[in-house]
C-alpha cells in the first residue's frame, strides 16, 4: 500500500485534495483580511469577521496563522520582498545623480500599501517595540533593516565614484535618511489630516538637503 493510499485510508480524503482544500481555505483567509483591514483597521478588524467572510471557522483561522498578527505579516511579509527587489533594482543602476536616486529609493518604501493609504492598519506596524503584536515588531524590524541597508549600499556607490565626501560615514548618512523618512511615516499614519503629496515633497525637500551638504 502506497503512503498516498495510506493517507486516504486514515482521512477519507485522497492526500492531493485535502492539500488543495487548505490552500483554497488560506487564500480565502488571506483574501477576508485583505478586505477588512484597510477598511476596519488593525484593531477594528476580528478574526471572526475574517473567518465568516472567509466561510471558515474562526479555529481554522488561528491554525493556520497563528494570531491576527500573524495573518497581518502573511500579507505584508510579501510586499517588503517586493519593495526590496524593486530596491535592488535600483541599486544595480543606480543613475548619476544621488539626490534623485537616493529620493527615488525612498519612494519605493512610499509605494507601500499603496502610497501608505490605510492609516488604520498602517498603524499596527508603527514601527519595532510600538507594533500591535511582537510579529508584527519583528516584520517593522526587518523592514526598517532593509531600507537603510540599501540606503547605505547606495550612498558608498557614490562615495567610490567621488561623490560624496568620504569623511561622511555612510551608515550615520543612511540612518539620518531613514530617521527623516521614519518620521514622515509615523507623522502621517497618525495624522489624519496630512496629505500623501505634501508629505512626500517636505520628504523629498530634506533629503535634497541632505544629500545636497554631504556632496563633493
């Protein structure tokens, strides 16, 4: 007897379909919270109205994810990847101009959740020790560890090419970048009358200031 038949014998259902059953029960999971929370928010959001839009048990929810926080990284765990291969795109041509490039990796991470459009689950990851969970701590961690490793692989590109002043310690450049776009983030996500524009251009404005003092 086969370990698939095996399988079949014990359950009643064939290995093959069962598998497929939870991979369909997952994505309609994953499809309720993508639903639920920009529109409720992180904390607005249950697992019990996930789980009937999902038409799951809400036991089944937690099994397969854990904790709400848990089911919050399944999503966004992926578009911090996305975020990070379109940075080292960037950073394989990077472009002679390192205001521009260094302002256009920044606005990659701007393009997040669609140009940070819910505040109300942008909040649950505010940022390492001020997340809704410590799953979504460690994400805002990797997250944040991401950025300023690619700010600074892009800033000594331009200080080998001579174009930033090589007295200037790139790790200390690259965390004064991702502080002054940390803080837009945190300032914007808690604010509900700061507009995503304007925002970007006081961004964009002081890392060209920036950029600008530590040039040769």
């Amino acid at each position: 007897m086969s370990i698939s038949t095996r399988n079949t014998a014990q359950t009643g259902v064939p290995v093959g379909l069962r598998e497929r059953q939870k991979v369909k029960r997952q994505a309609a999971i994953l499809n309720a919270a993508r639903e639920l929370f920009p529109s409720l928010g992180y904390q607005g959001t249950s697992m019990e109205a996930i789980a009937e839009i999902a038409e799951v048990g809400v036991a089944t929810v937690y099994n397969y994810f854990g904790t709400k926080g848990g089911l919050l990284a399944a999503i966004l765990r992926p578009e911090f990847t996305s975020l990070k291969e379109q940075g080292a795109r960037l950073l394989a041509e990077p472009g002679t101009d390192s205001v521009t490039s260094v302002q256009a990796l920044v606005n990659i991470y701007r393009h997040f959740q669609n140009d940070w459009a819910s505040r109300k689950l942008l909040s649950a990851i505010i940022g390492p020790g001020l997340s809704a969970e410590p799953i979504l701590d460690q994400l805002s961690e990797e997250a944040e560890s991401q950025l300023k490793a690619q700010l600074r692989e892009l800033l000594l590109g331009y200080q080998e090419r001579g174009q930033i002043l090589s007295s200037i310690d790139a790790d200390d450049a690259a965390m004064i970048v991702f502080c002054i776009f940390n803080q837009h983030f945190i300032d914007y996500v808690m604010h509900d009358n700061h507009a995503f524009d304007s925002m970007a251009a006081d961004m964009d404005r002081q890392i060209k200031l920036l950029i600008t003092g530590i040039s040769c």
